[in-house]
C-alpha cells in the first residue's frame, strides 16, 4: 500500500503492491490512518510509525516521521490494566486509546477539539479524557477531526468538528468535551 513517512512499519517509505512482513511482533490491536499506523502489542505497549507533524506519535516531539516500530508510548500516564482498543483517526493525525477499565488517553492534532480535553491545543504525550457523566469507555473511533465513544451505559459521546453534524448533537458547531449524541429512534 501507500508508504508515506514509512506507514507501513517496513522500515522504508517505498510504497507496496505486495503484502510484506512488518517488524510489529505480537499485535493485539491495530489502527491505521492517512498518515500513521499504531498497534497494541500483547503486552500493552503501544507503537506508532508515520507521519509525526501535529504529536500523533506520541512521543513528545513533533520531529521526524518514525518509519520502524519502537514503543512510541513508554508509560501511558494514568492507564492501568489491559489496553482494548485504540483508534487511529481516519486522516493519522489524532490518535486515542481504551484500557479495560474504561479509561481513555488522546494525544495528536487537536485543532478542532478532536482530543476532548476542552482546548483545542495539541497534544504531544497521552493526555486523559473523561465522559460526560464518569461513564467508561467500550470503544472508540476517531474520525477526521472529530472522535466518537461508545459508553458502558449504551450511549454514544463525540467531539470535535461539527461542520456537517457528524457529532450527532443536532446542531453544527464544534465541541470541545465529549457530549452526548442525540437519542436514536427506536
């Protein structure tokens, strides 16, 4: 596939026409977006290649595209137990991750609020997101600017941009902070 800023975990930025062997050992979980590739491997580290312009990489830095696999994420800074979903937005540059107790980290590109943490400031490290009433994460799924979650209580929450009412809230502008979607018909 598409290549760009070594994407594909190969090493190199050549694009493919063939499936390769990447160097990700183990994976548990994988995402994939425009510009990045992130995977939990078995033993919940988290690994990030790509592009690294806006932080998606996690690694405190906006320097160089990471073409090889190496922990982009050491130590997530509040997440405990197992990790069980992670979400690579659709154009790679926000990225965000679930542990099984339900607890959400963001960290990338935030310049429509797309993180959830009330500014619109880029995110280089992990940064904690919470629900709107304490309820805990099942899954995520960022989305170009803009990230939805569905809650252990069977609601949806989104953020970010709006511009077409993607959020679900049944207006157009852009939220910060998770909020709940509007109610589905039955």
């Amino acid at each position: 596939g598409f290549n760009s800023w070594g994407k594909l975990g190969l090493g190199d930025t050549v694009d493919t026409s063939l499936p390769k062997l990447t160097q990700f050992v183990d994976v548990k979980h994988i995402s994939t977006g425009w510009y990045t590739t992130c995977v939990i491997d078995i033993h919940d580290q988290v690994f990030c290649v790509g592009r690294n312009a806006h932080g998606q990489l996690g690694q405190g830095t906006t320097t160089s595209s990471q073409p090889n696999p190496s922990p982009s994420i050491q130590t997530l800074t509040s997440l405990t137990g197992s990790l069980e979903s992670l979400g690579d937005s659709t154009n790679g540059e926000h990225e965000c991750v679930v542990n099984d107790n339900g607890d959400l980290e963001c960290w990338g590109s935030n310049s429509f609020g797309q993180l959830g943490d009330g500014t619109t400031n880029n995110a280089l490290t992990p940064v904690v997101i919470s629900m709107p009433s304490g309820q805990k994460v099942l899954e995520i799924s960022c989305g170009y600017d803009s990230t939805c979650a569905y809650l252990d209580d069977g609601n949806i929450a989104c953020w970010g941009t709006n511009q077409y009412g993607q959020l679900g809230d049944g207006t157009t502008t852009d939220r910060f902070l998770p909020g709940l979607t509007s109610a589905m018909p039955q």
